[in-house]
C-alpha cells in the first residue's frame, strides 16, 4: 500500500477517534455549577425570604415569578385523573398535550375517549409524545387518535440520523385547557399512577393544576416542542388567550422550562441557587437522587449551617434499581454531613418536589440527577408563597410516617454485595 493511502487510513482513523471521543463525553457530561457565592455580602446568598431572591432566580433560570396565580397541589392519581378528565371535557377551543411516559392501559385509553370526543367536537387538540418514553403507545392507539382529527407529532424520533438526540429527552408534562388551565407533574399516561400512592403498585406522585398568568409559560413550553416536531409556532389569542379576572389567584408562581446547554443548565442554577437559599428548613422529594459530588456538599454546607435538610427518596421498590444504587453510593458522606435521609416503603416514590423554610416551592417533571440537569427537557411549577409552602410541608411530614429513615451506624453494616452494586452503579451516574 502506499505512502499515500497510509496516510489517508491513518486520517481516517484519527477522525473516527476523535468523533467517538465527543460522542462518549457528549453523553457523559455534567452539571458545571459548583458553589453559588455572594462577595461582599456577609449574609451570603439571598435566602428565600429575601427580595433579591426571585429576581436571581429569574435571571439564572429564565423563570418569570408572576402574581396572580391560582396553584393546586394533586396527589396520585386519585387526586390527578378526576380533575384532569373533567378540566379536558370542557375544552372549547384547545387542547394541548406532551408526555415522556405512556404505557397501554386503563389511563392511556381514558385520554383517548376525553381527547378524541373533544377533536370531534371541533376543538384543536395537538398531542406531542416523546418518541423514547411513549413508544409502547406507537401503533392503533395513536391512528384511532388521529382518525377522529387529534393532530399527534413524535419529538426527537430515534432514527440513524438523530442519533445525536437520543440522550437529549424530553420529560416535559403538560396539559392545558383552552390556555387557562395548565397541569404538569411527574404523571404520565402508566396505570401504576392510579391510586392513592400508599399501596403497592400504585406510585406516589406530585402534581399541580394552576390558573393565571403562569399557564402561557406552560404553554410556551409545549409550543417550543411542537414546533421543533411540527415546524408550527403557535401564537395568538386561541393558545395564549389574556388572563380573566376569575382566573387569578394570589400566589406569586412561575413555569421553569429548562433545556439542555453546552454550560451550566437553567435546572442546575435553580438547584445551586435554592439549596443556597435555605435559611430554616430543606425538604427534597425525589423518586431518582444521585446529585453529583457538589451538590452533595451544598447540601451539607446548609446543613452545617443549621439548616434541617431531609432527603425523601425511593426505597428498594423502585422501577430502576441502578439509580437507586448509585444514589445510595452517597448517603455516608450526606448523612455524616448532617443530612437526614428517608426511603419511602409502600411503593413507588416518584414525586419530585421541593420545600424551603415554607415558602419556596418546586414541584414538576425534574428529577435530582445528571440526567434531567444536563441533558433533558424539564417542567417545573416555582411558588413563592407561604400557603403553597405550608401544604408542601405538611405533604412531605406526612410522607415521612410511610418512610425509613436511614441511620448512619445502621447503614454502613449493609452487605459488602450492596457496597459493589452502590459503587458499580456510581460510575455510570451520569447516564443513569
């Protein structure tokens, strides 16, 4: 062979080197965000109960704190599916649904009748399903949809040419009604979230119903997708229609639409900025927890700091058992830190919410992860209110009655089979 064509190969190769080499840290990378400081102020950080506070959680995140919400939490789907069915019969102009997870089922079937009934009726309904998390759905399901005049796109299809998308998902949920009413969540279209999430099989889930100026934020957020799928940018007073008078609340709130970057993503900031807002109390609810190595120590460092910071998470029923592992592969440092750490024993715990000194709230689609910080789509209801605080409060004390809480003396005597799976399941944390 010659020089030349030795050359060429040898091009040839390095090329593809280096091409699988940003595919492998594309899909591996992480949060940038390591601390969050405040020079030359002695307080540090604003506290949640400081003015400054939303104002820096707007230009971190992007995230508009609005008043005049009306904010409802929903839990299970006992206290999900009743209302929604009934907010979706009422449509009278659209509807506009996304999920990531979608299985068949008594949920998914129930969807079908409410939305195809209102397609009939002349009402514009556009679903959008994630192509990964909603395919079991793919099929007659979606055509009888289709048939009765549902306009149905699939977001970010694995095909050979996009694979350079498949990590990036989008664990968006939204439902809105005639843009005044909007729902989002940890729920999807699965029969496991029937029930009151308190026995076996029926998971345990938070999810919000609101009213007001926050629902086109929601909106916006399923436009977003659907012209990334449709190329159809949806506008106009039939999706964003003003805000009505009986349609306000007095919760000040915001929709946290968070999107996958190159640098430091707006839910890493959100994460970063409220752990450093925590002055009294840190309630985290989370179905998957795996912070990465910084977090882990913003955590600590308010807990050092006097803060009561408690983790709620999955315990051994979980639906994947390597997050469960991996994260478990931190709770020595955690709890040597001074955090207080639950695993949830009736069944599935997939809420992912969160609670500050009873004011500052999260609830939505984010879990605590390298994969829903770095690389998905993520939905999440942000409120700033004292009320909204208090139920959280009382949801996340209540949930702790069903709970083990993890001891520091008990837990490191766990089997040296559980250590391997924890630090096995550790390295792959960032894809998990």
């Amino acid at each position: 062979m010659s020089i030349l064509k030795y050359g060429a190969l040898t091009v040839v190769l390095l090329l593809a080197v280096v091409l699988m080499l940003i595919g492998v840290l594309s899909v591996t990378r992480g949060a940038t965000v390591r601390t969050v400081i405040a020079a030359g102020d002695k307080g540090g950080p604003p506290g949640v109960s400081d003015p400054l506070f939303p104002h820096t959680i707007e230009l971190f995140t992007g995230t508009h704190i609005d008043d005049g919400n009306r904010v409802e939490i929903l839990l299970n789907g006992v206290g999900t599916y009743p209302r929604l069915w009934k907010d979706i019969a009422s449509a009278k102009h659209t509807i506009t649904v996304q999920m990531y997870y979608s299985q068949p089922g008594a949920v998914a079937d129930t969807m079908a009748k409410y939305l195809s009934e209102r397609a009939r009726a002349g009402v514009r309904v556009l679903v959008l399903f994630d192509a990964f998390g909603s395919q079991p759905l793919a099929g007659q399901w979606v055509e009888n949809l289709k048939k009765s005049g549902v306009e149905f796109a699939w977001l970010r299809p694995l095909k050979w040419y996009t694979l350079q998308k498949a990590t990036q998902r989008s664990h968006v949920r939204v439902v809105v009604v005639d843009g005044r009413v909007g729902y989002t969540g940890g729920f999807g279209l699965a029969d496991y979230w029937l029930g009151d999430g308190r026995h076996e099989e029926q998971w345990r889930e938070s999810n919000v119903r609101f009213m007001g100026p926050t629902v086109a934020a929601l909106q916006a957020a399923f436009a977003s997708g659907w012209a990334e799928t449709r190329g159809e940018l949806l506008t106009g007073d039939m999706f964003f229609p003003p805000v009505s008078f009986q349609d306000k609340g007095d919760v000040k709130a915001g929709l946290m639409h968070s999107l996958p970057t190159i640098g430091s993503t707006p839910a890493e900031r959100f994460y970063a900025l409220t752990i450093a807002g925590a002055r009294k109390t840190l309630y985290v609810t989370n179905s998957y927890f795996v912070p990465n190595t910084d977090f882990c120590q913003l955590l600590i460092n308010a807990a050092k700091h006097g803060v009561d910071v408690r983790i709620l998470t999955v315990g051994p029923k979980t639906d994947v058992k390597s997050t469960w592992y991996a994260g478990r592969a931190l709770y020595e440092q955690l709890l040597e830190g001074g955090v207080k750490i639950y695993e949830y024993k009736p069944t599935m715990m997939h809420a992912k919410t969160i609670v500050v000194d009873g004011m500052w709230s999260s609830l939505g689609s984010m879990n605590f992860d390298n994969r829903s910080i770095a690389f998905n789509n993520e939905s999440q209801i942000l409120a700033l209110d004292s009320g909204i605080g208090k139920q959280m409060d009382d949801i996340f004390l209540d949930d702790l009655k069903y709970s083990d809480e993890i001891k520091l003396d008990t837990f490191r005597k766990r089997s040296w089979t559980g250590k391997i799976l924890e630090q096995g399941a550790q390295l792959m944390r960032r894809i998990l």
